[in-house]
C-alpha cells in the first residue's frame, strides 16, 4: 500500500523566480467619495469634467475606465448612433451554478443587459458600424450573446458597405457558457473575413485589459490594430504565465508599448487623439469617389 507523505499537505511556495518577500505593510483604506480618483496620483475629479478631459487624469496623464456607452458618448458625433440588436440577451442555458444572479447584477450595475454595444454611427462625419465592448459587465467577458452581436454588426457592414470600427477590453471566454463562449471565437473570425474579403476596412483600438479568447480571435485581426497607453494585451494572463514558468517576466511584459515594439500592434494612439485618427482611417478606406 502506497504511503501518503505530510508534504503533500504542505502549502505550495507560489514564490516566483526572481520575486521578493511580501511587504506586510497594509495600506489604510481610502475612503469613499463623489468624485473620481484617479488610480495613479489620486487627484480627485468631478465625474461632469472627466468627457471634456478625455476621461484622463490632467495631473498625471493615467486613464479613467470607460463603460461602453459613455466612450460612445464621447466619440461618435452626437445624435448619429443608430443600435443594433439591442433586444438581444444571454441566457444560462447550462444552468450554471449562480450564473442566473450574475447576469441580473450585471445588468442592473451597467444598465446593459450584454457586455457590447453595437450599432453605426459617424465619427467626426465618417461613416461606419461600431461595436464597444463594456468593462463592466462581468468583466468584459465574451459570451455567445458579444459574439453573436459582433458577428451580426460584421454582416451589417459587409451588406451594407461599411467599414468596421472596434473597441475591445475583455477578461476573456466567458466561463459560465462553456462550449457555447469559445464557439465566438470562430464565428467572429468567419465575419471578419467575409467583411475583409468585400474589401471593406475594418480597425480596431485595444484597451485595458484586452486578453483570453478576444485576442484569440477578432482582437487581433483587424487591417489596423491600434492600442491605448499601457493596455494589458495577451492571451494568457501574466500572472498565469509567472505560475506557470516560474518565473519573474521582463517589466511592462504583455503592456501595449511592448507589443508595438514586438510588432503585434500598429500604434499606441493617446485617447485624446483617437477621434481624429480614426476619422483620418475611416476617410482613407471610404469606398466612393467623393474624397
């Protein structure tokens, strides 16, 4: 009979190669307030200024997360949003477990009932189908109802001729749809080649964190792949890759500047340039004789 060691039991040392003690200082707690902190300096801002600011600190250049509907907001041209898809919403078809409840917070919280919006729209007079991804609602993650909201947004533009812009920021494959989120990967890939093959434009802005089966698929298969400062891209996470390597990865691994200097992204643009640019895109691949 086969003995069973007490260093089984032994808590394993997660340490990584490289990495130092813990600190065992504990911060004091922040407390709550009615104005945005800014996650770097800690300025204090009124919510009303932070559009007219690009959503960024002015003291210290760091960025404030958007939800979907407020980067809409900020820019498309205002009244030119047309949504698409809107009645659609994810169901727990595997009736997993505290799933239904999930979906239900995430609504309420975000006011969306799914993690993307989709629609057309113009940005600074240029014409295109558009889809965001939201932050907040479970974490970005990608569900058969963001894959299936996406690929119909591709199929709209490749019908009606119309380039594609897109704003990803996702923690990956949405666990509780199992089968059915890693499925999106496929079928997105399957739009965004037919609507590449119609010779339209499709371009596309990473933001933090854009990572997991996103990357995987339609991520990083637009004809312009550009990023937001300091966006975490990849798709394994770095702490996952750590674990698994057990070892301490080179500073700003996975980070957007470091992608651009491995050629996996076109160009880091600052968010307050981004309307400007991806007008000067969008006016560059316009598919008629008026330019």
């Amino acid at each position: 009979m086969r003995l069973i060691s007490k260093e089984m039991f032994k808590k394993p040392n997660n340490r990584l190669e490289g990495e130092l003690e813990p600190s065992k200082h504990v911060h004091a707690a922040v407390q709550e307030s009615v104005a945005y902190t800014c996650p770097e300096c800690k300025t204090a801002l009124e919510k009303e200024t932070l559009p007219e600011l690009d959503y960024m600190c002015p003291r210290c250049g760091a960025l404030f997360i958007m939800a979907a509907r407020e980067r809409l907001e900020w820019l498309v041209d205002e009244g030119t949003f047309h949504e698409l898809d809107a009645a659609l919403e994810p169901l727990d078809r595997l009736q997993f477990p505290e799933y239904a409840a999930k979906l239900k917070k995430a609504q309420r919280d975000s006011g969306e009932p799914e993690g993307v919006l989709t629609g057309t729209a113009t940005i600074d007079g240029e014409p295109c189908a558009l889809f965001i991804m939201n932050s907040t609602f479970i974490m970005g993650s990608m569900g058969a109802v963001v894959g299936e909201k996406i690929t119909r947004l591709f199929e709209y533009a490749t019908a009606n001729g119309l380039s594609v812009i897109g704003y990803t920021v996702s923690g990956g494959a949405r666990i509780q749809e199992g089968m059915f989120s890693l499925m999106q990967m496929a079928k997105t890939s399957g739009a965004v080649l037919r609507h590449g093959e119609a010779g339209l434009f499709y371009g596309v802005v990473l933001t933090h964190p854009t990572t997991g089966g996103v990357v995987a698929s339609f991520a990083m298969e637009g004809d312009v792949i550009l990023a937001e400062p300091k966006a975490l891209i990849g798709f394994a996470g770095p702490r996952v890759i750590e674990q698994t390597m057990r070892q301490k990865l080179p500073e700003g691994f996975q980070r957007a500047e470091f992608l651009l200097d491995k050629g996996f992204i076109d160009r880091i643009v600052p968010r307050k340039d981004q309307k400007r640019e991806l007008a000067q895109l969008l006016a560059m691949h316009r598919r008629d004789s008026t330019r």
